[in-house]
C-alpha cells in the first residue's frame, strides 16, 4: 500500500518581474510547496478570499515601497499571515512590516534568496503552532462556558425543586433526550427562559412601585 506524503499548504507571492517572486516561488517548490505569483495586488486578494494560503510573501524589489494596507488587510480581515521579502532595507521599512503584522522582514539578493528559504518555513512553522495553541485556548475557554452554563442551570433546579446536584443534572439531562437537544442547548434554553421570567417580575415590580409613587 502506497503512503501519500500530507499536502503542504499553498504560499501566494506578489512581486514584479524585477523582484525575487519567481525565483523564490521556484525554491519552494522544489520543497514540495504549492506556490501561485501574482504581478497584481487585486488578483492575489481575490485569491485569498476564495482559498486562504498557508502564507504570502510580499516582494519588494530595489528598496521600494511595498503596500502596507495591503499587508494589514491580509492579517486582520483574512488571518493570513505575511511577510516581507527584499533585497535591501531600510529602518522604516522593517518598523512598518512590524506594525503591519508582519511576521518577519527578510532581505535576500537575487543570488541567494535560499538562503531565505529556510526562514520562510520557520516562519511559516511558527505560525501554525501559534495558530494551533490558539485553537486550544479558544476551545478550552468554550468548553469552560458550556459547563458553567450547566452548572448555573443545575444550581436553578435545585434552588427551586429542592433537588441535589446528580439530581438536578438527571432533571436537565433527560429534559434533553426527550426533546432530542443536546444537554447544553437544553440548560441554556432554561436559564434563558429564568431570565425572561425575572425580567417580566421586575417590570411588574417597577409598575407597582411607580403607581404606588403617583397616588402618594
């Protein structure tokens, strides 16, 4: 049985033909990268919202400006990461790609952009494990108000049917299988119905108070 090697993730460059687009694009395929170069900064965004890259690399050739709209876009409207690749530098223009969210500036003369390949998968590398952690963190954090939400459902039903925690959770939990919900929808659906409840006995207590104010 024949194992295929996993897929690397697509890299999108834009440059010109005087910057090192082409040939960067060549070095990283032949790393087994899936590469696509843009001449235009509107075709590589058209790119990006209909398949989003593992990575774009902006060329910048003989020290010249590169659009740095173009890189904070990438970053927050897509959350696709980027760097900057020249073949010189300048003070203002590493701080720019830093403030633009870039994940690295590299500078590589025509002659040896690979020497720039392996700062490219690094960066590439970091990003995933970053965007990775991230994932953890997110789903841990769900998962923490999902139980939360449950738990404060549970409290509910033992406050009000003097019930004790399993049997407040066995309440809840076959609530759910009769309704065919998941036990987390089902508690949320309970504690948003408590809180309309609450809202209603609140404006009643409000009217009566008022009325009481108005006859004094």
């Amino acid at each position: 049985m024949t194992v295929k090697s996993p897929i690397k993730p697509p890299i999108f460059i834009l440059g010109n033909e005087r910057s090192g687009a082409r040939p960067i694009a060549e070095l990283l395929r032949q790393r087994g990268h899936e590469v696509s170069v843009y001449l235009e900064a509107s075709d590589l965004m058209l790119a990006v919202g209909a398949r989003a890259p593992a990575l774009v690399i902006l060329c910048v050739a003989g020290g010249g400006d590169w659009e740095c709209s173009l890189g904070v876009t990438l970053v927050t409207m897509f959350a696709v990461p980027f760097i900057v690749l020249a073949d010189s530098w300048d003070e203002s223009g590493v701080r720019t790609a830093a403030e633009s969210g870039a994940l690295c500036f590299l500078v590589g003369a025509p002659t040896r952009l690979q020497e720039c390949v392996p700062a490219i998968i690094a960066a590439m590398a970091h990003h995933a494990e970053l965007r990775e952690y991230q994932e953890r963190v997110r789903k841990l954090t769900q998962a923490l108000h999902d139980a939360r939400t449950i738990s404060t459902a549970c409290g509910v039903l033992m406050e009000r049917f003097r019930l004790n925690r399993r049997e407040a959770f066995e309440r809840l939990r076959a609530a759910a299988r009769a309704r065919r919900m998941r036990l987390l929808d089902s508690a949320a659906e309970a504690l948003a119905a408590l809180e309309s409840i609450n809202a209603l006995g609140a404006r009643d207590r409000d009217a009566a108070h008022s009325s009481v104010t108005k006859t004094r």
